[in-house]
C-alpha cells in the first residue's frame, strides 16, 4: 500500500473555535467525513493536553459515513491577552483494514514508516465571546504550525466532568470537612453511650449493695429469734 500523503478525512469546521467564558467549561464539535471506499483509522492530538478532554480521541470512521468528535476546554480563570489563543490541535489519520477496531489504534499507524496512506490536518483554536463571533487574527495565518510539538490528547468519558482547579479544591475541602463533622459525631455518641453505661453499672452496684444489706439484717434478725426461742 502506497504510503503517499492524501486527503483522507474532511473536517468541518477548519478551527476549533471556542465562545470563550471565565470559569466555565465550554465544548465544540468537529465532523469527520470520510469519502472514501476505505476504513479510515483518526487520532487527534494538541499542544495543551492538559487544558482539553476529546470525545473520543480516536477511532474509525467506515468508509462513505461521517464521525463525531467532541473537544472540551477546561473552565479557565484568565482571559488570554487579546483573547488570542495559540493552541493548536492535529488530526492524524490513515488507511487501516477493515479488522482494526478503535482499542488497536496506535501512534505508529500514523508514521510514513508504517506503510499505510496517511494524512495529517493541522487547526488552530480561536476564542470568540460569547454573545458575538470574534474576528479571526489574519497575522496568525502565517504561523508555521509545523514547527509545534503536539501531544495525546485525554479522552472525556461520562459521567466525567471537568472542573477548574479551584473548583475541584473547594470539592476536596467540603468531602475532608464533612469527614471530620462525621467523626466528630460518632466521638460523641460514643462518649454519650459511655457515660450511660457507667451511670446504669452505679445503679446496679447501689441495688446490689442494698439487698445485701437487706438480706444480712433479715439473717442476723432470723438467729437471733431462733436462739431466743432455744433459750
């Protein structure tokens, strides 16, 4: 199979653009179409793997059929100076046999050295706000996207979510904050059944000596009557 570069996979929209909100998760879709008579195996990577989750970030797309794929930027705290982004993000795809299933995916697959037809489509990240469209930076156009260094990127599976790192600390606090409210109660409910336990063990010893008070003066009432009556 001849590994020559080719337009394997249409991606519609040509960017990833986001309507950018302060410490709010925000998603947008990418559609995969597939043209060919081929399997087409996809895997998509970006320049900040950990500021975005892709649904799924792999898979095959059956020949002459679309494909859906869902990015996700996390909630961020800062506005980007000029809400200018420079992520980017890479779909890699290629030519796999009808066999393969999206687990048997791999970065290999991908290489010119594989032997299989590949292709790689490079989109860049604009941020627009959210009650209009931002206009796109045309300097940015020129930008060699070649040149950056693309990585894994997460997949985002439910009932996942992702949160800021505030968020996510406020969580963590209430749980170990509940914990100790939870301990706290159970220490004093345990206090509370000891002392019921040590004030009922009182009043059982008190009975028990009174009744042996009680029955000592009924034996020595019961001898001394008895040796009377002798004498």
């Amino acid at each position: 199979m001849s590994s020559e570069p080719r337009e394997l996979l249409g991606i519609d929209p040509g960017e990833l653009r986001f309507a950018f909100e302060l410490k709010k998760q925000i998603s947008c879709s990418l559609h995969l179409t597939n043209r060919t008579d081929e399997y087409i195996a996809f895997k998509v990577k970006t320049t900040s793997p950990k500021k975005y989750c892709v649904r799924p970030n792999n898979g095959i797309v059956a020949p002459r059929s679309t494909f859906d794929v869902l990015v996700t930027m996390q909630a961020q705290r800062e506005a980007p100076p000029d809400m200018q982004c420079r992520d980017k993000f890479l779909v890699q795809s290629a030519i796999v046999s009808q066999d393969i299933a999206p687990q048997d995916i791999t970065g290999v697959m991908f290489t010119k050295g594989s032997g299989n037809v590949v292709d790689e489509v490079r989109l860049k990240v604009v941020y627009a706000p959210p009650s209009q469209q931002a206009s796109i930076n045309e300097g940015s156009d020129q930008e060699c996207l070649g040149s950056l260094s693309y990585q894994e990127t997460r997949e985002l599976t439910e009932p996942e979510t992702i949160a800021s790192e505030p968020l996510a600390l406020i969580s963590k606090l209430k749980e170990e904050n509940s914990a100790v409210q939870h301990n706290n109660e159970l220490r004093d409910e345990l206090d509370l059944l000891r002392r019921e336990i040590s004030r009922q063990n009182g009043y059982f010893s008190l009975v028990f000596v009174l009744l042996v008070a009680i029955l000592g003066i009924l034996v020595g009432y019961l001898m001394n009557r008895r040796a009377c009556v002798n004498m």
